[in-house]
C-alpha cells in the first residue's frame, strides 16, 4: 500500500473511533448531546497536538487543521445520535 492509502485509511479509523467515543458519552448525557461531543472532542484533540507535538515535532497546517476539524465533528455527530438513541 502506498503513503495515500495508508494516510486516508488511518483517518477514516480515527473518524470512526471518534464516533464511536462521541456515541458514549452521548448515551451518557441528560441533555445537549452536541456539547458533550464539542467536549470530549477538543479533550482528544489537545491529546493529539501534544502527542504530535512531542513525538513527530511537526507544524500546524490547514490541513492538519482540517483534519482536526473533522474528527471534533465527528465526535458531535456520534454524540448527538447517542442522546437520540438513548432508552428513557
């Protein structure tokens, strides 16, 4: 597999991954399942930019920007389905 491949593979695991954490925490909410993911997204976001920070020593672009853009919505998007989906 080529550097492409492999790069767009990790990313659509990460969104999962962030989906699936928003869901979580969703079901876990009372209420306002979009804060809880805005929450736990920027949480795991600064996670990252440390990790990146420390380990590969590499700048912010507008990619890496949007890429974190994505995996916090994703995060609000698993959250909200989460309260939606939760039993009462």
């Amino acid at each position: 597999m080529n550097f492409q491949t492999t790069n767009l593979f990790f990313t659509i695991i990460m969104i999962i991954i962030f989906l699936i954490i928003g869901y979580k925490y969703g079901k876990q909410a009372e209420k306002k399942g979009y804060l809880e993911g805005i929450k736990i997204g920027i949480i795991l976001i600064i996670l990252l930019v440390i990790i990146n920070l420390i380990f590969y020593q590499s700048r912010f672009t507008i990619e890496r920007m949007i890429y974190y853009i994505v995996l916090i919505l994703s995060s609000i998007l698993g959250s909200m389905i989460g309260i939606n989906k939760k039993e009462k």
